[in-house]
C-alpha cells in the first residue's frame, strides 16, 4: 500500500471535492435522454383474472403503443375503447363510464358526426382468445391522467363503427385503468 503524508492527502481530497461536482454537471458526450413518463393499464377480466397489458407512450403530439391480450375473448373482432373514468368494477366494467369524448361527437370512425376522441380500431382476437395490436390515441398523457383517470375497456362484440354511443359493440368484457409509470 502506498503511503501519502496527511497535508497531501488533503490537498488530494479538496482537488477531488472541487472536480466531482463540474463532472456531474456535464453529460457526457451520447448520453441518454431523461425518461419519459408513459401511461399503462392491466387488463383484467370480469372475474378478476388478469388477462393483458395496454402501454401508450408520448410521440410527437399523441400517444402510441400496444395493447396484448393473452386470452379470454372469443376469437374474431371486438370493439376496444378509451373510458372516461379510470375505475374498472368487477363483473361489468359500468364504472369505466362512457367513452372519453370532451368534445361531444358521436361514436364511430364511420359516422358523419362522430368520432369520439376514445374510439379505437378494433382488436382480432385468434382461435386461442389471444390479441396484440399496434395503436396511435390522438391525445396526451394528461388526457388519460386527470383527476379521474381513464380505462381502456373491450367488448365482447365487434363495433359497427357507426351507432351511438358505442357501435353495438355489447357488454364490457376487460378493463384496466391508466396510470402513470416511468421506464
């Protein structure tokens, strides 16, 4: 071990206190960005058994992500919808409330006079009740994050795209309520 007398220890330490701070101001050059907050739900079904995951990341204005069911539906399309309320009450999901629509249209992309601002494509379910789908929400995190939330909520049943207030796209079948997370 090497032996530094005391008065040159102290210098070597005060040099050190004097350098750390100015390294910790700069970033160094390629440094990762500071994380990003986003918005993911747990999907759950009407017996409380956890069926899948939606995750929405800011991009450019918008959100966008996946939703991943791992089972419970029937196979074939159902209608998948942003919820006003960010409560989801077992069985039926009546909490969520409505679909989210601050500017009071009516539902459907096909609908003259709609869409509401939480009409969502709908998801295709396989033969196992399995889904994954690609997304693009036209809002922010704080949409989904206000004072009552929101949920994403699947019907049993396709959405024709057009009826108000929800396409015919029957009862709720899975919910899961947004909350922030950070990477």
């Amino acid at each position: 071990m090497v032996h530094i007398p005391a008065p040159f220890q102290i210098a070597a330490m005060a040099g050190l206190a004097l350098t750390l701070p100015g390294c910790a101001a700069r970033a160094p050059a390629g440094a990762m960005p500071a994380p990003v907050a986003f918005a993911e739900a747990i999907l759950y079904d009407g017996t409380g058994q956890r069926t899948g995951i939606a995750t929405l990341r800011p991009a450019g204005g918008h959100l966008q992500g996946r939703v991943e069911v791992t089972g419970g539906l029937t196979p074939g399309a159902h209608g998948m919808h942003i919820h006003e309320t960010g409560r989801c009450t077992l069985p039926d999901f009546a909490s969520a409330g409505g679909h989210l629509n601050p500017d009071g249209k009516e539902h459907g992309f096909q609908n003259p006079r709609g869409t509401h601002a939480g009409d969502l494509p709908m998801i295709q379910a396989d033969s196992r009740g399995a889904a994954v789908m690609d997304l693009a929400f036209p809002a922010t995190l704080d949409v989904l994050l206000d004072m009552d939330g929101a949920a994403l909520v699947i019907h049993a049943d396709a959405d024709d795209m057009k009826s108000d207030p929800s396409g015919n796209s029957g009862g709720r079948v899975m919910c899961g309520v947004f909350y922030r997370k950070m990477p």
